[in-house]
C-alpha cells in the first residue's frame, strides 16, 4: 500500500541519528565549532537463493557514510574525529563482531524448542495478545513521520530492476536504502529516507533523544528507530515465507528485547557503543505442525536483512566533504 516506510527505513533513520548525536556530542567534549553538518547514509543489503529449497538467505553489507561538515579541524583531525564518533554510536555493538540473536517460539500457547536459531535460556514469556486496538495516538505538535514524494531515482548494482521481485522463488538482488539527516534550529533531526532499490517512496523522520540523554523527547530517538526496524524487518519475512509457501498462520506476533550501551560520547562513557544479542518472543497461531511452526522461525531469520546485519562483521566506510 505504500502507506508508511519500508521496516529498513527505520533502522537506516535510527543509525544516522545515532551518529549524528554522537558528532554534536563529541564536538562540545572538545570543544569543536560545528558550523553545519549534514549526514548522506547508504545501507546495502542482499536476498539470494531459492525459497521454496530453502536456500535464501538474506545478507548486509558495509554501511557508506558521507558527511558535509564545515568546521575547523584539519584533514587528519576531522577523520580521526568522525571515525571516533561512529564508534561511539551504541549501534556500533550490532555492527562490529557477529551477534547470535535468540529466541524463544509459542505455537497456539504452547512453548515449542527452537530448531537452528539460538534459543534464549528463560521461559516463553505469556503471549501479549493484540493490544493495538485499543492504542490511541497521543496530540502531536509535531508530524513524526510523512511521505515526501518518489526517492529520486539512481543505478544501484544488482537492483531491483535486475534481481527479480521481493516474492519470486529464486532470487538474487541487492537492496539500497539511504538517508540524508541535518539538525533543525530546534535541535530536533529531520531525516529523509530514500528508497533507491526496491525503488519508492521518501519518507520524512524526526528524532530526538530522551531528556535524560539530551534531548526534550519531542520524537523517537535513534535506539527506537533502530529497533523497529529489526522487528517490523523480522515480522516481514515470516509473511513472504508463508504467502509464498501458502502456509497457515493467520495470527502472529513477538515481543522483543534490544539492549544498548550509552554512547561514548553522548553518554559520556569514552569507549565504543556495545550492544547484547537481540532477544525476540514469537507467538504464532498456526494449524501447520510443530516442525513447520520451527521452520518458519528459522526462515524468517535466515531472510531478515536485520537479523544479518547483526551477525554480520560490518564496518562503515566515511567519506568527508567540506562545505
């Protein structure tokens, strides 16, 4: 329906605000004088294989980050700089090393054990039900979140336009989801995500930190975003597996669990953001059997974009620019 982001969208927003704040917030450690900042984030990830063997996997690659800055460091100084502040990032603990996510699997009420994924050593939490129908938005000043129009079309490599739809059996395609971040006037990030591959709609974020981090909790801040994605990426493939193998599961959902450090600089603590496994509780309601109910665990991760950029050692490549 092309009626909110795509679920990569939100962790491509969350990152470049992470690192946005982290930038800002080693500036004033050290007293630097931001002039003007912006941020132009790349995040590439890919799908290859056949669904119906079983063989398709989702992949991530590194992360291209561009930043226009006009400041008075020199060349050596503003690289030095910037790389510390991308590590300082608490997304840095998803990306650097090869997290195992866990989880635990329900199946109509029913606590099953995990088949391939890691399972996590406690007890299925008690299903939630479905409480979003009784959720009402709260009175914004603000819009959160809008469609600003079709992303302006570029050549990605291996693209949608080469690799096949999101729904053919064999696929091999790589997806391209960007994002260009600058800080308004009233300290509040506004973030445009471009969807380049699969191509489509730019959406308009906001973001902003907790008062307890900084910020006056006007918008979403960026371990929100980033931990959205991860669910609504994840909650995306259960629905492509079983639409494509037309299984049964009428009703499914999850709770989960993502554990950040502060950031070095933001959160004062001078070290590298960290972060634990991602922890996810899934409930299906299924007539398939058990072992079916496994395997669509084990698939679903297998396809998530998020679930492999986790377990994947990714590294982000920057490339400076001054304005």
């Amino acid at each position: 329906h092309d009626a909110a982001p795509c679920p990569l969208a939100f962790l491509t927003a969350g990152m470049v605000a992470s690192y946005m704040n982290e930038i800002y917030a080693l500036a004033k450690l050290r007293n630097i004088e931001i002039r003007s900042l912006k941020l132009i984030q790349d995040n590439y990830y890919t799908m290859k294989g056949s669904m119906p063997k079983r063989t398709m996997v989702g992949g991530a690659e590194p992360v291209e980050l561009k930043v226009e800055i006009d400041c008075d460091l020199d060349d050596g100084e503003l690289r030095n700089f910037i790389m510390n502040a991308v590590h300082a990032s608490p997304l840095n603990g998803l990306m650097r090393g090869q997290l195992e996510s866990l989880f635990k699997l329900g199946k109509n009420g029913t606590e099953l054990p995990t088949a391939k994924v890691a399972e996590l050593e406690s007890p299925l939490m008690p299903d939630p039900g479905d409480h979003f129908a009784k959720a009402e938005p709260q009175a914004a000043d603000l819009t959160l979140m809008e469609p600003v129009g079709l992303t302006p079309k570029k050549e990605v490599v291996m693209g949608t336009s080469t690799g096949g739809s999101s729904l053919s059996d064999e696929q091999d395609r790589r997806l391209n989801i960007g994002a260009v971040a600058i800080m308004r006037e009233d300290g509040i990030k506004e973030i445009q995500q471009m969807q380049y591959s699969p191509y489509g709609t730019s959406f308009r974020f906001l973001s902003e930190e907790a008062p307890e981090n900084g910020g006056q909790g006007r918008a979403p801040d960026a371990n929100t975003y980033i931990s959205a994605g991860i669910g609504f990426c994840f909650m995306t493939q259960f629905g492509r597996f079983v639409s494509m193998l037309k299984l049964d599961l009428p009703e499914y959902r999850i709770v989960q669990d993502t554990h950040f450090s502060l950031g070095g600089a933001s959160g004062g603590t001078g070290k590298a953001g960290e972060a634990d496994p991602v922890e996810t509780q899934v409930y299906l309601q299924t007539s398939e059997s058990d072992e079916t109910a496994q395997e669509m665990l084990d698939i679903s991760e297998q396809t998530c974009f998020l679930h492999a950029f986790c377990r994947t050692d990714l590294k982000t490549k920057i490339k400076l620019v001054r304005v």
